[in-house]
C-alpha cells in the first residue's frame, strides 16, 4: 500500500502565530492552533486503519520541537521535519539541541534548503547545490548520521531541483505537488505531498491520509490553476498564489 505525505508547518497555541516559523500574513496561513491540530491528528487516526501515512512538517520552526513532536509522540506516531538550517538558533526557530533530541525521539530530521531561497527552481545550479548539499552536511554534523531526506521551499519544484538534491546526497525528496505517484531522478526519490492550512477542516487531512479521491482532486485542481500561474512568471505566481488562497 502506498504511503501518502501531508504537509505541515508549524503548530502554535492561542494563535500566536509569530511564535513559530516564518513571520508574515503569507506564512501564517500555513500554520494550525494546538486544538486544530489535534483534532487533525484525531481524525487522521480513525481514518487511515492500516494505511501509512507521512506527516511532514516545513522550516523548522520552534514549534516542532515545543509541540509537534510530542503530540505526534502520544499517538505513537513519528514526524518528518524539514529545518531551514541558516535559521537555526533564531527566534522562532528550532536551535541545535532540539534538532538533535527530535532525532534522538526518533522523528525524522531533513533539509528544507539552508536559506529558504525565495524561488528554488531560479537560482543558478551551483547555488542550488549547496543550498542542499550545506544544509544536509550541517544536519548530519548535528545528528550524528547521514541525512537524505529533504523538501522544497516554497513548492517552487523542478526536475533540476531533484538532480541538484540528489548530487548532494539526498536520497528522498518531497514536493508540494499534490499527488500520491512518485518517480525517481538521479537515483533520488521524488514524493508529492498535501498541503493543510489553517481553516481546513480534520476531515481534509484525514482524507488525504485516508487516499480519499475528493479532497485530493480538489487539491490537484488548485494545484493546476497555481501551476499555470508559476509558468507566466514566478513573480505573478507569488501575487497569484495570494489572490487563490483568498478565495480558497
Ligand atoms: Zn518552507
């Protein structure tokens, strides 16, 4: 049975959402209160039985540390944690202590790029490269094991992302194209995932856990009306992406 990815950011409490994460309204949108989550987290529990299912969370905020991971924990469950590692030790953010406690708890620690570039699938290729390739050396120093997992910043995904990812030694990319087919690239696996903002019912996250047809082809659709904006100019895609989550 194919496991499904979701895709989270951070978790924060009575929503102060500045607590964790990136700043901004841009941001924001991304991130659950505790109660949402856990009702989240509920609902993914009754709906997926025996199916695997891969929670991930982006940038590394503090949040998966103070509180993600523990009330994955109490569902004897694992998370997949992307960390922003120029980030690390800022306010907000994840410090190197609990990078390494989160591994040590067993969740699974990867890059999300080492600057969070604005547009990843734009920088030049050597850029690119040591975007992943510094990150993931600097987990590893960290952790004290090879790091291959890794997500894209920013969902700004390209073929070129992958061959960079995987000549820096990633071994499991996630994407933020909603899907659950997966192909390979230079020997790096390319996995989608589905995105949960705040407002989106635990009935969404459950039936993408779940592989349920209707929320996910909702998704697709948004994702399409994104992808042909993307392809105009990144730029008009950022302003694009503002104006369909508003209406979403
Ligand atoms: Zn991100």
């Amino acid at each position: 049975m194919k496991a499904l990815a979701v895709m989270y950011h951070d978790v924060v409490e009575n929503g102060n959402y500045s607590a964790s994460g990136f700043p901004g309204p841009g941001a924001d949108r991304y991130k659950l209160d505790r109660l949402e989550f856990a009702r989240h987290l509920q609902a993914i529990r009754e709906a997926i039985r025996n199916q695997p299912v891969l929670l991930t969370f982006d940038d590394g905020g503090v949040s998966a540390h103070e509180r993600i991971a523990g009330m994955l924990e109490e569902f004897g469950w694992r998370g997949h944690f992307f960390v922003t590692t120029d980030f690390l030790g800022l306010p907000g953010f994840l410090d190197v202590e609990q990078v390494r406690d989160l591994d040590r708890r067993g969740h699974v620690v990867g890059s999300h790029s080492a600057s969070h570039p604005a547009r990843m699938s734009q920088i030049p290729w050597e850029r690119m490269v040591s975007e992943w390739r510094d990150s993931r050396e600097y987990l590893a120093k960290i952790v004290g094991h090879p790091v291959e997992f890794a997500s894209v910043p920013g969902g700004f995904y390209s073929r070129k992302v992958a061959r960079a990812a995987a000549q820096a030694g990633i071994r499991t990319l996630f994407t933020s194209e909603p899907t659950a087919s997966e192909h390979i690239v230079d020997g790096c696996r390319v996995l989608g995932r589905y995105v949960v903002q705040r407002g989106m019912g635990p009935e969404w996250s459950a039936g993408f856990a779940a592989g349920r047809v209707l929320p996910r082809f909702r998704q697709a659709l948004l994702w399409k009306t994104k992808q042909a904006a993307k392809v105009v100019s990144g730029g008009l895609y950022l302003r694009a992406r503002e104006a369909i989550l508003k209406k979403a």
